[in-house]
C-alpha cells in the first residue's frame, strides 16, 4: 500500500485526507505538513486514522508519494528535495510550473530518479482531449473563468491595480492576456491556466479572460481550443469548497480520483 503525505492542510488537502481515512483511496496517509502545526494536529486528530504532523524533510523520508496542496512556493521547497530521493510527487499549485527554470529542474531530476510527477486536472475538463489534440497542431486555447468577486479578492493583481470588487454589480472582465501573466496576478485561482498551458501551446501562447460576476455562486471555467484536430469547447459549473472560495470543489476531486487511478491496475482515458 502506497504511503502518501500531505504538505498543506487547507481545503484540498483536508479533502485528500479524508478520502483515504475513509478508504476511498487505497493507500495510507502518513504525514502531515502545515505552516500551522497546531491546526494541523487538530484536524489529524478527527481522523480515524491519524497520521503524524511533521516537518517537510522528515514526511519526505517518511512516504512514496508527496502531494503539494500548500502554495507555489511549497512546490519549489517540497518537490525537487522529494524528487532527489526518489520519491513521487504530486503538484496541485501548478501555476509554480510556469516557472521553466522550475519545471525543467523537476523534470530532469524525475527523469534522474526515476520518479512521476502527477498534475491532476483540477477544476477544469477537457484535459483529455486537448492531450490527444496537441500531438497535432494546436493554433489557439481560451480559458474564460467567471468567479465571484469575493472569490477574487486579495489576488496580487486585483491589489496592486487597486480594483474595488464591492462596488461591482454586473459582469466585468478584470482580466484579459497570456496564462503566464494570470497564474502571477492571480496565483490561488487560475492553476487551470497552468494546467492548460503545459498540456498545449505553453503559457505565453493560452489566452485567459477572467470575468469577476456577483450574479455568481458558482465559479465557472470555459475552454476553447482550436486546431487540426478540429474544434471543441468544455464548459463547467463549479461549486466552491465550502472551506476556501478561491478553491473549486472539483480541484479537490481530481486529486483524489488521480490518486485512485495511480493505485488502479485499468487505466481509463487518455
């Protein structure tokens, strides 16, 4: 059975955590990171199955598989020291990867190693499709999100351009340019960019509009990608995690079904 450790213990990582206690996932959960121990140890101890709060070097040594549910930042911290001792690694702050130097140096010390590095898809769909559509020519990918404002406060973007998300009261695109320029402006809500862009045509290349919408509850993320293959557009509705609004309950999901998929024998899709 697979030991897994979790470095984060905000929404998503708490999510993880209780699929396994609950056997949802067959694999058993080890470690705990936090920057807060003591919210850690609280939320480890209501778990059926307590696994121990520690500090990132020694969950290292402690699972085979890493899973980053903390920030960008933890991803440089967490990934290439898991990496460099052969462990796998799971990366949900996938806007850090927009960071060549970064992804490259994760890459080669994978290859070097021996190790996986899994992105799940998070809170978009279509992933599938647009990996089996870039072995051919991709000419264009557009990502429209539509968030609540509430949502989107306290992004860097939205601070040092000063915009004031209370007085909204219609849709109004707040953002519009390359993936790489709205994973940095807006790093706890757009890793799909970053998702998108290093299964397609790179960061500079993917456009994204980010649309702040208080008729909104849901937060909601529209594809296009055009090419040889053809065309297609996804679309979908996201219910926020009740714990943290920036966060897209399906981000949580798709991290515990890549999980299930790592443990299963039949793998199903592309």
């Amino acid at each position: 059975m697979i030991k897994i450790g979790i470095v984060g213990c905000g929404a998503i990582g708490k999510e993880i955590c209780r699929a396994v206690d609950q056997g949802i996932i067959d694999a058993q959960l080890v470690a705990l990171v936090d920057r807060k121990p003591e919210s850690a140890l609280k939320f480890a101890s209501s778990l059926r199955s307590p696994p121990k709060v520690m500090s990132a070097a020694e969950l290292i040594d402690a699972v085979d598989l890493v899973i980053e549910c903390a920030s960008q930042a933890a991803v440089r911290e967490v990934a290439p020291p898991a990496l460099k001792k052969g462990k796998d690694v799971m990366i949900m702050s996938v806007g850090a990867l927009i960071n060549l130097e970064l992804l490259e140096e994760i890459a080669i010390l994978a290859r070097k190693h021996d190790c996986k590095v899994y992105l799940p898809s998070g809170a978009i769909v279509g992933l599938d499709g647009l990996k089996s559509a870039s072995i051919g020519k991709i000419r264009s990918i557009m990502l429209t999100t539509r968030k609540p404002p509430s949502s989107l406060e306290r992004a860097p973007y939205i601070e040092q351009h000063k915009v004031d998300l209370s007085t909204l009261e219609k849709p109004t695109i707040i953002f519009e340019g390359s993936a790489e320029d709205a994973v940095k402006g807006f790093p706890d809500n757009v890793n799909v960019a970053a998702t998108l862009s290093l299964a397609g045509i790179g960061a500079q290349n993917t456009k994204i509009r980010i649309i702040a919408d208080p008729t909104l509850e849901r937060n909601v993320h529209e594809i296009c990608v055009d090419g040889e293959f053809g065309k297609f557009e996804t679309r979908v509705e996201n219910v926020p995690s009740p714990a943290n609004p920036r966060t897209s309950y399906l981000a949580a999901l798709s991290a515990i079904a890549t999980l299930r998929r790592i443990a299963d024998p039949i793998q199903i899709g592309t």
